[in-house]
C-alpha cells in the first residue's frame, strides 16, 4: 500500500485506546503466544530481546517501535532486562461514503499492517510514549483526553518518519493468518464471522481473497483440516468417534461423520477399517494433501540495524498445490458434465439444444431465428462506437460476455447476466428482494476484489469488460474491449442514479429499455408523492444523517447516498438550507452541531449500531424538535441493505422503504 493511502486512512478513522499497558521483564523472561485483541504498538523502551509475530522473529532494542494488527501472536523473550510499552486501540471508519473506504482497505489496512521500525529519531516518539503510559495510569477522564491527544500526535510523529526514511508500508498477507488461525483452532466451534473477527476484517473481504489465492472458503478449508485431522486420528488412536469429534471441533459423531463423508467420499468407520487407505478412485484426499496442517518449521530471524523491517507474508507450499488440485477438480467436472450432457441429448434433441462449445451466458439461437437464413443478421452492425473518460472504444454491438467490477444491478436490470463481477457484488442488500431466480445468479462468477482476479477473467473469455477504477483498466484492456465507467467520481455522483443507469444502458445500446423503467419509476414516484401528501407540511424541512463513534454525518440535498437521493430527489422533500450548500455530497458534524443542521424530519440510517443507539439515548438528541415530535424515520442496518447500492432495483426498493416510514409514522 502507498503511504499516501496509509495517511489518508488514518485521517478516515476515529481511534478508541483500549489500554496501555507499562511492562518490564526479568532476564531471560518471556511472554508467548499472546495473541492481540486489538490492533497495536509495542515501544521497546529499554533493554535488548527477541520479539515474534506469528513466529517471525526480531531483534529489538531500545526505541524500537513494533506494530501488528488484531489477533497477531505475539511472543516476547528478554535477553536482559526489558521494559516496553503496549498501546492497544481500535479504529472505526467514520465517512459515511463506505463504499471508497472499504476499497482502500482491500488494497491494504495499516491497522492490521506488521512492521518493527527503527525511527531516526527515536526521541520525538519516546517522549509521546511516556507520557501517554503516566496520563493512562492517572485513569481519571480527563487524563484520558490528553492520551488520545498524544497519541495523535504520536501518529503524526510515526506517519512523519516513516515519509522522511522512505519508507512504503506493505500488508501482511491476510490468508496465511487466516491459514495459521485456523490450522490452530480448528477444534472450536469456529465460524467465518468468527474467524474473521479474530483477525480484525470483514468476513466478505476474508472469504474473497481466500477463494482468490486458494480457490476455496475459510470454511471449506476448515472443513478439510478437520478431515485430516480425523485420518490422523482415525488410524493413530483407538477413540471413539464422539471423542475424535469433540477433538477436531464437532459437537457430535453423527455430526462428523456427515462432514468426513462430504471431504473423502466414505464414512469414518469404514476408512479406519481400511487402515487409513481409500480406494483408487477417491482422489479427493490426494487433493487434499495441498492444505494438510504443516509442520512448523524454523522461521526467519530479522536483526535491525537502523533499517526498517517489514513482514510481507511468504506463500505457503500448500497454496500451490492446492491451486493444482482445484484447476484439476475443475477441469474434470468440466469433462463429466461435457460428457453427461452428450449423453443424455439424443441427435434428435440436438437442433433444439444449445450446441455443446456455446460458451455460459449466450442465449440459444431460436429455431426461427435459423429458418430465416441469417442475410439479414449479417446486415447488422457488428460494432459501435461508444464516448468514454478515457475515450472512443469500439464495443461488440450485441456483447454476450460481460464482465464488471460494479452494475451487476443495473446490468441485470437491463436484462444482462455478466458471466462474472467483482465478489462484492454477489451479496449486495437488494439481492433477497429483487425476485431473481438463483439459477440466474448461479451463471455468475466471482472474480473477486480490485481489480478482479485476471486469470479467472481471462479463462472466462469475455467479449466486453466494464471497469469502474481507473488503476484497474490498463489490466483489463490486455484481455479485451473494456468500457471504463467510473462509479465514485463526483461526476458519477451529482449526476444522480437515473443518469448512472443511462450511462451503463448507453454502453449496450439499449436507452430505449432504460428509459422505459425510469418512466415507470417515475410514474411509481409521482404516486408515491401522493401518498406522502401532506406528512411534511409546507414550511417544513427534512433532513438525512448517519452517526459515527466520534461524529455525525448530514447528507447533502445532491451528491448524498443512503437513500438521501430517493428522499430528495425521488419523493421531493425539502432539505434544509444547510443541506442545500453542501458541496461533497455530506458534512462532518460534532454531535454538539446537530441543532443547527437537523430540520423538522429526521432521517437516520442505521449503519453504525453502537455509535446510533448511543446518540438516539442522548440528552442531546432527546431534545430536538423532531425528536419530540416524533419526527424521526429510521432506516437501514449496519451490515449491507438496499440503501447502499444505486441500482434500479436498490432504487425501487429505497422508495417502498420510505414511503412506508412516512405512511406508518401518519398512522
């Protein structure tokens, strides 16, 4: 990650201290395997010992400055006397556009980043770490202002020489702990939310890069660990299989049994009665073998000579094999179900089936179509010329496809199923309630984050590609026609979501269906406004916001998101004048400002649980106008919901929201 990016996270975040723990350590003493609840600085005060991050090793001394991310096992051993400093602290996001923060933080987060840092001037950092450790010790709460006071100041400080020395912090690579966490839990009750809750990241953004290096989940994998285990156990021991349940993570047997089944294909008792050996047609445990829990190995020891140290993370053996071992898996179901659908269509049924090296997502050709020859059709323009930030490009006139790292809505919309797009895209909040048959969404591929996975991208062999990060479209032009349609760029955004829908139908030449759903939303809107009639009276104002740990966040009258466009624009209700002048699409308020900025309704989106409730129970927020007069319309939740997103369906969807707020508060 470019330090640039690192700095500009930090300014995104508010920052809770945890604890700062003062510690000193006798000779040859040592603390192992902690495991860190939170993300954290360790400030080697005096003394000279070893310290280990997952088993990476360094030599520090005094002044030497480590860092590493939440659920990082830490084990320190004093070769003399060793006095540190331990500062623990969380950070939140706290801009309300999460969509461009959550892609920084894919490119890398400098919360889980593990480094052991040699500062040039030591000084300037030691004074802010003494006196963050005697402020902590006072406890009273307005010692704990001037801690975090320092403690920014501490940051400015680190952020400062790490820019003077050059230096360009790198992430640490997220599935090898995850690997590590898992290979070492394995017999708990564990789940992705938990897993990725140890390590301090989303569990979507976990579950992508997995399957990206590893082509398969945290919990498949998990699964096939505790499978191994299991083989172990089974030929090794004489337990029970209850007992080899309750120890590789299983509450019961029966529970399993069921899931050795599912990895190897046979039942427990019969692999133990086979001593261990599957017959020659079970090649799933040889696939297997590429993630079997390896044997821990001497790691690396760094020494530090005034040089900064960085962890990059090194690929494990098993991640190639294991690659092999799926693109093997891959290939041969590709050829049983090449064979099975060869089978089971006659020479008959041929003319009416799709032929067999038509590619996924190319509709069938109509028998009629056939009849008539195809003069016609070769009249046809094969290409048009399409306007783009980057240019002209020459697109396929009727692409069959399509991939894209943003508008799977629209594109479905449009009555387009991409062949793949970006994994966030697969679980976007409209999904439950758009009607879109799971068969539909089966044919779509992920190809995980920014930019997408290149290799799974060009095995597909899309006619067109769309890209909405600007980085991204170099890549994607050496594997085909790439559109470049920016999704974050103000641009994009004061244009308004009905433009943004205009502009990816342009793309396919396909306006015209465009402009007929937005007549029926608009349509459905202006009845809408009917409804509503009345509920914000003349001379009223309404207003938009989202709480943070530290802050509040008022959504402009043009340029907001989460659902500020369906209540300005769509239904047509009047901000406040405030809201009218808000140049970046929203502004950052302190709680003690919300009087000034709240109107006569208030919008609250729901996206942070804590930081919400704990406003809405305030003496502060009670006392509002709209508050009092029970003027208040939540919606949203914290994880994703249709608000987020400014697809059609997420459109359609924001709107009955809304109006069903509007309409039951009346009631």
């Amino acid at each position: 990650m470019k330090l640039d990016n690192h700095i500009r996270l930090w300014n995104q975040v508010y920052i809770e201290l945890i604890d700062i723990r003062d510690k000193e350590m006798e000779r040859l003493e040592e603390l192992r395997d902690y495991r860190l609840p939170a993300s954290s600085f360790l400030y080697i005060k005096r003394g000279i010992g070893q310290i280990c991050l997952d088993r990476v090793c360094h030599r520090v001394r005094s002044h030497h400055l480590v860092h590493c991310g939440k659920g990082t096992s830490l084990t320190i051993t004093a070769e003399e006397e060793l006095a540190y400093c331990l500062i623990l602290y969380r950070a939140s996001p706290s801009a309300p556009d999460r969509s461009e923060i959550a892609r920084l933080m894919e490119e890398g987060n400098p919360f889980q980043f593990r480094y052991v840092f040699a500062p040039r001037y030591p000084m300037l950092l030691s004074d802010k770490v003494e006196r963050m450790c005697r402020e902590w010790r006072e406890a009273t709460e307005l010692s704990k202002v001037q801690v975090k006071s320092l403690f920014y100041q501490f940051i400015y400080e680190l952020l400062w020489q790490l820019h003077q020395q050059q230096v360009e912090p790198v992430k640490p690579d997220m599935v090898a702990e995850a690997v590590r966490y898992i290979q070492e839990h394995y017999n708990r009750p564990l789940t992705l939310d938990a897993i990725a809750k140890a390590l301090d990241y989303s569990s979507g953004h976990l579950s992508r890069l997995f399957k990206l290096k590893l082509h398969t989940s945290p919990i498949h994998f998990l699964g096939q660990v505790r499978a191994l285990r299991t083989m172990q156990l089974l030929v090794e021991t004489e337990a029970t299989l209850q007992e080899i349940a309750e120890a590789v993570g299983f509450p019961d047997a029966h529970s399993l049994s069921r899931s050795f089944k599912k990895y190897t294909g046979v039942a427990p008792t019969y692999y133990r009665q086979c001593g261990g050996r599957l017959s020659e047609n079970q090649d799933l445990p040889t696939a297997m073998q590429g993630i079997a829990v390896s044997r821990i190995s001497e790691l690396p020891y760094t020494d530090i000579e005034n040089h900064y140290q960085m962890m990059t993370g090194r690929e494990l053996d098993m991640q190639k094999r294991s690659k092999i071992a799926a693109m093997t898996t891959v290939l041969g179901l590709t050829l049983l179900m090449g064979a099975c659908s060869n089978s089971i269509n006659s020479p008959a049924d041929s003319a009416a089936q799709p032929s067999a090296s038509a590619k996924s997502g190319e509709p069938a050709t109509s028998p009629s179509a056939s009849a008539t020859g195809g003069q016609e059709q070769e009249e046809q323009p094969t290409t048009r010329t399409i306007s783009t930030p980057k240019g002209d490009v020459v697109v396929p006139a009727n692409p069959q496809r399509v991939a894209a790292d943003q508008y799977m809505g629209h594109l479905l919309k449009l009555g387009i199923v991409p062949i793949g797009v970006r994994t966030f895209m697969l679980d976007e909040g409209w999904m439950a309630g758009a009607g879109i048959e799971k068969e539909t969404l089966a044919k779509i591929e992920d190809l995980g984050g920014f930019p997408m996975n290149l290799e799974k991208l060009t095995s597909l062999e899309p006619d067109l590609i769309i890209g909405s990060v600007e980085d991204s479209i170099e890549q994607y032009e050496k594997i085909g026609t790439t559109v470049f349609l920016p999704y974050w760029t103000p641009e994009m955004s004061t244009a308004g979501p009905l433009e943004k829908f205009r502009s990816v139908s342009d793309i396919f030449g396909k306006r015209e269906e465009a402009e007929q759903w937005i007549a029926d939303y608009e349509k459905k809107a202006a009845e809408a406004r009917e409804q509503i009639k009345g509920i914000v009276k003349e001379g009223e104002t309404v207003s938009v916001v989202q709480f943070a740990d530290k802050a509040a966040f008022v959504l402009a009258a043009e340029g907001g998101n989460y659902g500020s466009s369906t209540i300005y624009g769509t239904l047509q209700l009047p901000p406040t004048d405030i809201a009218k002048n808000m140049k970046a699409g929203f502004e950052s308020i302190s709680a003690e400002m919300l009087p000034e900025y709240m109107g006569d309704h208030i919008f609250v989106y729901y996206g942070a649980k804590e930081a919400t409730d704990k406003m809405m129970d305030s003496k502060l927020w009670k006392g509002l106008p709209a508050v009092q007069n029970n003027r208040v319309y939540v919606f949203g939740n914290e994880y994703y919901d249709e608000f987020v997103m400014e697809d059609p369906y997420s459109l359609e969807q924001q709107l009955d929201t809304i109006v069903g707020l509007l309409l039951n508060n009346k009631q």
